[in-house]
C-alpha cells in the first residue's frame, strides 16, 4: 500500500518532462469557448483530452454534445461498490486573451520561464484539469486506482456553464458519484494549500413599485401622491437594521451557526481588512459588527441591491413624479436557507411594510443553493491529509461568496457536494495578458492528489 | 367715471363679432413653435399682434428678436408716474395640433359651434391675450386708461421659454412695472372665476453615492462592503419622516403659515379626493395627514424622487454590487424658503447622515424661487372686486403646484409679482384636439378685464 503510494509518486517525477509537454500541447489549442470561429478549437481540445482518457485507460470514454460545446466523459470503475466514487469536474474551455500585445510570448505558443508555464488556461485551467489526469495517471501506471473516477470536462465554463445543468439532469445514472473534486479554485500562497468547502447560494428578484397610472408633473401632483421611487427607496432601506442585518422574517432563522473551530480557521485566512479596501477601492469596510468580513462573505448571508432605475436619469433636470420605481434585489444565501424560503421571507416583508398608497410586485428571477462540504467528510479529510504530507502543513479552510455553476448542478442534479480545491495562485493572472502557472506547486499538487487517492481508500 | 366704465363695456359688447373675427384670423395662423417649419408663421403671428397693438393707439410696438421666437412690445404710460404700472403677459405660440384626424374642423380654420369657437391655440391662449387686447381696446375707444399698461407677448411658451428669462434680464427699465397680469391660468368653471396667487418654487438636485472604485462581484464582496444602491435607498428613505414630512434640517423654518381665511378659501376648491384619485391612477392619496391634498399641492413645499440609476437594470439577472447609484432630487418650495437655502439643508443632511462606508456627491442642477401675490394686494383685490360685478360671486383664490417660467422670470428680472387667471376652462381641451374657447364665459372675461383696469385707478 505504502508502496504503490510512493511507485506513484516515483512515476510522477519520472515523467515531469513529458507532462510538461503534454500540457503546453493542450494550451496550444485556443479553446475560446466565447468566439463561435473557435468552435473547430474547442472540438480539437475536447478530443486531445478525450485521448488522454483513454490512453491512460479510462473507459467509455466519450465526447458527448450538450446544446452548446461538448461534454468530455470517461470513467474506471474498478474498485468496485465499497469504494467511493469521485467525480472530476474540469473545464478544457478557455478566456479570450487580449489584448495580444500585452502578452510576452503569444498566448498560444506556450513558453517557459523560469519556475513558470505561460499560455492562456494555463492556471485556469487546463493546467488543473492536467494535475489531475496526471495523478490518476501515475497511480494507473504503477499500481491500482483505489477509488472509482469518472470524468466531466466541460467546454462552457467561461461562458456560465450553459449547458451543463441540463446535461447532468439527463445523465444523472452515468454521472453518479459520492462527491465531485473540483480543482478549478485555488491557493492562498505557495506555501498555504488551501480548501474552499462551502459556497453561497442565491435568490435574485426584481421589485416593480407603481403608483400613479403614467408620470406626472411633480409641481402638479407632488405632495398628494406617494412618489413609487421614494416608497422603493423606503422598502430598500427597511430591508437591513442598523447593524447591517437582514430583516426579512426568518431570514436567519436557518442559518447554520459556524462553530469556534470553524471561525478560528477562517480567522487564519491571510485576508486582510486593507487588503479588502485595496481590492475593493471602497472607502471603508461595511457589514455585521460581530463578525470578520471574511464571514461576511463567505459564510453569512447578505442581501444586496444590483440594480435601480426609475423616472428621469438622463443629463439635466427633469421635475417628472415617476409611475414606477424598479429594484433588482439579491441574497447570498448560506445552509441551510434555501432560495425558494428567502423569496417567500422577501414577499412577506414586501406584504407588511408595503403601504397601501403604492401598488408592487414581485419576481424570482434565479436561484441556487448553497454549497458545503462536511468537515467531516471523507473527501476533506483525505485531501487535507494529503496536503499536509506534501506541504508540511494543514491546509488552510475557506468559504466562497460566490456560486460556482458546475458545483450547483452537481449538487442539484446528482446530489453531490464539491470538493473545490485547486494549485493555482492568486497571482496567476487568469483572465489576464501573460497567465502563468507555477511548476513547483503544480508538482505538488500532483503528489497531492496521488495522496488524496491513496487516503480514500476504504 | 362710472360712465366711462359703462361705456367701454358698450363698447365690447357693441364690438363682438369684429372681436370674434379678429380672433379667428389670428387663430388661423399656424404659430406652432416647436417645429422649424412654422418660423414664418410665428413671425407673421407676432406681426398680427403687434398691429393690433398699433391699431389700438399702443406705442413703441416693436417685434424684437430673441435668441429665439421674438417678444412683441408695446406701451401706454399716459396715465403717469402716480399710477400703476401694469405689464401684461402672453404668448402667441400654439402647441402642434396633430392627431389631426380626430379635430372636427382643420385645427388652424377656425370654426364656431353653438357657443364655442374652435381652433388651436383658442383657449391657450391667443383667446386670453384677445380678451386683454380688446378690453383695452374698448376702454381707450370709449375714454381713457386709468393705468399704464406695458405688453410682453412671446413666442416660446410652448417651447419652456427659453429666451424670456434673457430677454428680461437685458430689458429691465423698458419692462419695470408695478404687478404683471398673466392670463395664462383659468377658472374651474363657467360659474367660478378663478384667481391663482401663488406658485411653488423649485430646487433641483442630483445626488451620487459611490462605494467600491468598479462595480464588483455580489458574491465575493457583499457583505463586506457597502452597497452604494442600498446606501442611496437609506438617505433617501431619512429625507421623510413617517407622516409624510420633510427631515432636511430646517426644510420648514420659512416656511409661511396659512391663516386660517387662507386654509378656508383653499378648502373652497372644488378638488375632491375622488378626483385626484382619478387623474392620477394612483391607488391612495399621500402625504402631511394635517393638510388637505389641495394644500399639500400648493401651499405646501415637497421634495420628490425624480430618477433613480444603479448598477444592472436590464432584462434578467446580474450579480453586480454597483460602483454608485444617483438620484434625481427636488423640493417644491413655497414662500418665504430660497432654492439656495434648500440646497444647503440637502447638503446638511447628507453631511449629517451620509456614512463613513460610501463617498458621494450632490450638484444643485436647477432653481426657481417660490411666487406670491399678497391676497391684500391692489391687483388682486382690483381683480376680485372685477370678478364679483361680472359674476355676482367672489372668486376662487388658488395656489398651483408647479412653477411657471414666465411668472419667474418676471419676478427675478423686474421683481413684480404675477397675477395668474384667465378665461378659459378645464374641459378647453388645451393641448388636444378640438381646442375650443367658451364665448360667454371669454365676453364676461372682456368685461371683467375692463373693471379690472377702472378698479385699479389710484
């Protein structure tokens, strides 16, 4: 056991070189899945992929259509039913890369400098998704996969995973799987291994406010109607108290507590309140006193205004009283609120502090649930015993704010937690002129996974 | 005296068909100024005034150019320095008649029908300046004019007038006088002459919040930073106490109690509740709950929500947390509050209640004061006396909501006050098709006027 675990690792270094090649291979195709003149591109990724599959001898291995750019599938199943099942989610689709001139060596003739790889999806994430067909391969190639895989690697990701719902809910038996590793996230530092556990969910609406039939004069009429733009404004406000918290009824009512070890790990995050005003540009940090603004965003729920219009907003003055008054509002939700809960809570608060002299109504207009993975769980303990044989470290625990499609359909269609972890950096430059990629924590995140495998073993 | 008021009104009553020809011609010229193609008519519109001016021994007529349509003048000061002065308003400009199909007669050949005349422009207000022409026309044909009169008959109304506030400004000894008599108003009905003493003002403002330096990334930073929209919404929903009222500090220092006589002649408008309802579609009335409507609109200053923008406000759904949000502000003012003074209350509550977690910004876009006409008044009381000995009952005294550029010109430029009344009536259909001027009530108007004029005699 020991043994094959070390051959593995062994094979890894051996064949460092030609994993090297076979990735900037891969990042010479332009996989745009923005521009519809790379469709020939994005076809020629998910087959060179797809070969990868099989060579390393996955099986079934498919490139499948969805209604936009194909799915790539494989699996190996040998383990058998005592073994738990992973689902590797990767994405072989990639950013556009201008502009050009920025770039210091053409984003799709990839090149080496130094301790880096440059091309575009380098990091993100051909790169990642190479990580992981090369630890799956090294431990197929001196030893037994001690878990069943099967593959998903999508051609949509850059362009909000389109498709991918509906063809996880038409293939939900062939998807099947216990959890999903989700490689497409990242690492603090080189030195800070790093796993996301936890996402938030979402409920969007929009609010329509109305008040008289069409716009009036406001030296005519201001003054004996309720003006729709001021009662929305009113309605917005009510909407937190004076701690910044949510008052639609309920709404924390589900809200899972965090534990003490919960907040003190993510209390390690090298999160910084400067770094925050830094990134952000606003001119002070904002949000429930009682806790750090890295628990704000990743594991409270918010409740947020995304957009406003209503009467005149050209250049100038215009003394209309509008007829309406429009508010596109949205909450972060965290477990275990649910989005169809939250839109209820909004509708009752709408239905008692709405006064009677305006009219409103209300739209949901996109959900989804939030994500998270039980510290508990066999897929975080053995990734994090992984890291910390690799790295000398346990890895650092952190939730994100945002939803991740691939994680929300998995877990919608199939039931699934993701694993979201990743050995890209925060300086990589993704989305960027010059993406990079760092080799020698991309070396270890092989080793990583080879671990991660090894310690899934029932 | 008494004699030469009795024959001037011979004189009118002797002289009406000529009257309704005379207007009839001048209604039959298209001076529609809001569209290039009229210029000519316009000019022609001016000139036919200006000639009736002429032909009534007026002096110093002149068509003088604007930067835009030009002002007819003309003068009569032969009642000397120990009489009022009174400058007499009107515009010669129409409204385009189109939907032309739904007019009964061509909108610029005037018809008459039983006890109507019917043309564009008959009523607003070609028919109002008639009315003071041949008034005037009928005292100075039968004996003497116990006041001096000075005419300003423009051409842009229609159009905002542009150019009269400039106009004034660069004519102010040729227009000094002692109270300006605005026809432009009307009665409520046939059987209510009608007297408009007062106008609100105007202070126009647009307000930004800022937060974050671009728009962020609702899930990776809501909760830390504060949204920009929703800080608008609660600056917004603060400038509004619960009964309706106005916070900004000081908003009502100045203003000018009602008295009681004040309140009890306003109760008298015939303007119901129902009807408010009705023209504004509106599904309840709102407001200070210790005014009645009639007084919130008039006689009580405001501040409205004029526009609203912030971050998405397209089809569907977009996690943004905006960059900024801006609202469109004003206040209707009424006597003694300044603009000037409003703004600097708007910046006060912004300084006082803007938090530490946005920046913003507010610019004063536009500003007319407040206009009052003592109730005490010679014009008003020269005017009343007038309407009771036509009538046989005291007129309606009303205060609008809105401002008139005439009315505030005239007051900054030449600091008169404006007598607002008229002859025409609500169902007039002013703007619309069928425009149409009631004869009885335009013949008690003449008369009216001629009193007006004797009344005013030191």
């Amino acid at each position: 056991m020991n043994d094959s675990r070390t051959l593995a690792i062994e094979y890894a270094r051996q064949n460092r070189e030609r994993f090297l090649k076979e990735l900037m291979e891969w990042v010479a195709i332009p996989s745009i899945s923005t521009s519809p003149e790379h469709k020939q591109d994005i076809q020629r990724a998910a087959e060179w992929v797809a070969g990868q599959l099989q060579a390393m001898g996955m099986e079934n291995v498919q490139v499948m259509p969805t209604g936009g750019h194909p799915v790539v599938y494989g699996e190996w199943l040998g383990a058998g039913k005592s073994a738990p099942t992973i689902l590797i989610y990767g994405h072989y689709d990639v950013q556009p890369a201008d502009p050009l001139e920025l770039w210091d060596n053409p984003p799709f003739e990839p090149a080496q400098r130094g301790e880096y790889l440059y091309g575009r999806g380098m990091s993100d994430m051909k790169g990642q998704v190479m990580a992981s067909l090369k630890a799956v391969e090294s431990i197929v190639r001196s030893g037994t996969l001690p878990v069943n895989v099967k593959w998903l690697i999508e051609g949509e990701e850059e362009v909000g995973s389109e498709h991918l719902g509906e063809f996880i809910q038409t293939h939900k038996d062939l998807l099947a799987c216990d959890l999903s590793l989700n490689p497409d996230s990242g690492m603090m530092s080189p030195t800070q291994p790093t796993i996301t556990y936890a996402l938030r969910g979402l409920m969007y609406a929009e609010i329509r406010v109305y008040g008289p039939k069409r716009d009036l004069h406001s030296g005519l009429f201001g003054g004996a109607v309720h003006n729709p733009a001021q009662a929305l404004a009113e309605l917005i406000a009510g909407m937190h108290d004076e701690n910044g918290r949510v008052t639609l009824p309920g709404f924390y009512d589900k809200v899972r507590p965090l534990s003490p070890e919960e907040r003190a790990d993510l209390a390690r995050l090298p999160i910084s309140d400067q770094a925050l005003l830094q990134q952000t540009g606003a001119p002070a940090l904002w949000g429930e006193p009682e806790y750090l603004p890295v628990e704000r965003i990743g594991a409270r729920p918010t409740l947020e205004v995304n957009g406003l219009l209503s009467g005149f907003t050209g250049e100038g003055s215009k003394t209309v009283l509008p007829a309406w008054a429009m508010a596109k509002i949205s909450c972060r939700l965290v477990p275990d609120q649910t989005p169809e809960e939250t839109f209820r809570q909004l509708v009752a608060y709408l239905e008692a502090k709405a006064p009677a002299s305006i009219r409103w109504e209300v739209r949901n207009l996109h959900n989804a649930r939030p994500a998270i993975t039980d510290r508990n769980n066999i897929g975080i303990q053995a990734l994090s015993r992984a890291m910390q044989t690799v790295w000398g470290i346990p890895p650092l625990f952190k939730r994100e704010g945002g939803s991740i499609g691939a994680v929300v359909f998995i877990q919608k269609g199939l039931g699934a937690e993701s694993l979201l972890t990743g050995f890209g950096l925060p300086d990589d430059n993704v989305h960027s002129p010059n993406e990079k990629l760092h080799l020698p924590t991309w070396e270890k995140g092989i080793e990583a996974l080879i671990h991660f495998f090894y310690n899934l073993k029932p």
